[in-house]
C-alpha cells in the first residue's frame, strides 16, 4: 500500500437487502442493513461480518470509484467467528493484503469503513490496548481478538483495522463507545478461516443470522433474525423469529453469549 488512500479505494460497503425478524420490532420486510468490507484479491473476494451478510435475499456492494453498486454472492459464512467471504461481480479491483508481523501493545492502527450508513468512508486512528482480550459476545463467539481504541460505530462493522503500511491486522466487529474500546477479530486467525470460506466451505455454521437472547419467563437460546435458504437450519423448518434453546440436547446462552451455541458446532 502506497498511501491510505490505496487501503479506502479497496474498502467497500455491503448494503444487504431483506426480510429480518426483530426481537424488538418484528418482522421488517424489505429491509436494508448496512456493513463494510475489504477486497483481499483483485478478482472482486471481500471479506465482511457474518451478520452483516447472512439471511439476506441479495448483496449491493458500494465499491470506491463505481457510479453504481455492484452485486455480490456470498462464497462462505462463520457464524461463530463472524466472518463470511463475499465475491463481487468483475474484476481488477484495488486489494488489502493480511499483515504477517508481530501486533504488540501499542501498534499503531487505523480503522477504514462506512459507520452509519454514510456513503462516504471514515477513517479514525488508534492503538493496540490489548493483544488478547477476550471475543465472547451476544453473536459471535471468538477465543481471543485485539483491543483498541480506533472508534467504529454501527456500520464498520466487517471492515479492516490496518497498520500505518497498510496491512490488516484485524476484522473489525464489536465496539463499546462507553468506555471508547473497540475489538477486531485478529488477522492471524482471521487468515486460516477466510482461505475455507473462500472455498466455498461454511465454518462453525448451521445458517441462521443469531443472537443470544433472554426473554422474560425465563427462556435462553439464540434468536434467530434470518435463515440462509438451503442451509441446514432452513432444512430443518428454522424461521426468522425462532428461538433455539436447545442444541444435542444441551440449553444454550445460559451466559448471554454465543459461546455454549459455538463449542457444540465446533465439537
């Protein structure tokens, strides 16, 4: 990368059209949600969330320099890691590459996306707080990831946390404004997962958009927002609006977390 106007050019935000099922609003159809994402190989392969992609009926792709969006298949999804590889239609595109150096506290580090729907990208600078923080949340659920303080808002999520040269040292995906510390799925194990899906392999994945939930009389379990046609919850007669609070016999989200969901599907 020559200058950071190399990283944003291959940046890209993922608008995803569909129908999703709130736990709060209900069912909202013909909805748009809107994450970021990064083209690692000129071929058009981006990296993202899987909740920024999972469930929804087809992908816009906003990529810098085009007039117009661009569609997008989805080649593979984690639910528990949160990542999914997306390839847009053409070719010759600007890329990221992985950063393969040490990240250590206090490593300089920039965040690249589109929070909040903006059609414009951001940029915010920050440093590693932490090598290893801990990466259980309500809808992934991650060993260990980095901590910084680069701001990302709603929107970034997906997008890359790179280095002063230019080279992703994490995913982007989870964020907590109130103490001004953000989270990124390290590239060191972001890599190895990325090359399955890439190749057409779904990962720690059973095809749902979910998160941990508890409802007031007492129910856990993973609500489920979408279902990825042709997955093996959608075979299962899974909809958006269930609950799933048992897998192989065992209650789940006990905690609030994904993490009991993740061990089964890893086991």
């Amino acid at each position: 990368m020559s200058s950071f106007q190399d990283a944003i050019d291959a940046t890209v935000q993922i608008v995803a059209q569909g129908s999703f099922r709130d736990p709060e609003f209900g069912m909202q159809y013909n909805t748009a949600g809107a994450g970021s994402g990064f083209i690692i190989d000129p071929s058009g392969i981006a990296v993202t969330n899987n909740h920024v992609v999972t469930g929804a009926a087809f992908l816009q792709v906003y990529v810098p320099g085009n007039d117009e969006p661009l569609n997008a298949k989805i080649l593979g999804v984690s639910e528990c890691n949160d990542l999914a590889v997306i390839d847009i239609d053409g070719d010759g595109y600007p890329f990221l590459e992985w950063n393969t150096a040490p990240v250590t506290l206090g490593t300089e580090v920039y965040a690249l996306g589109y929070p909040l729907g903006d059609p414009e990208p951001t940029l915010t600078r920050g440093v590693i707080s932490k090598e290893e923080a801990g990466g259980e949340t309500s809808w992934a659920s991650v060993d260990e990831v980095l901590e910084h303080d680069a701001t990302i808002n709603p929107g970034n999520s997906g997008g890359p946390l790179v280095t002063t040269d230019g080279k992703v040292v994490g995913v982007n995906y989870a964020g907590a404004s109130d103490v001004n510390q953000y989270f990124s799925i390290n590239a060191a194990d972001a890599r190895s997962i990325v090359e399955q899906l890439r190749a057409g392999t779904d990962l720690d994945s059973i095809g749902i958009n979910g998160t941990a939930v508890s409802t007031e009389d007492g129910i856990t379990g993973i609500w489920v927002a979408s279902v990825e046609s042709g997955s093996p919850a959608d075979k299962a007669g899974i909809e958006a609006g269930d609950i799933v609070t048992m897998l192989e016999g065992l209650g789940l989200s006990a905690d609030g977390t994904m993490a009991d969901y993740c061990d089964i599907l890893r086991s």
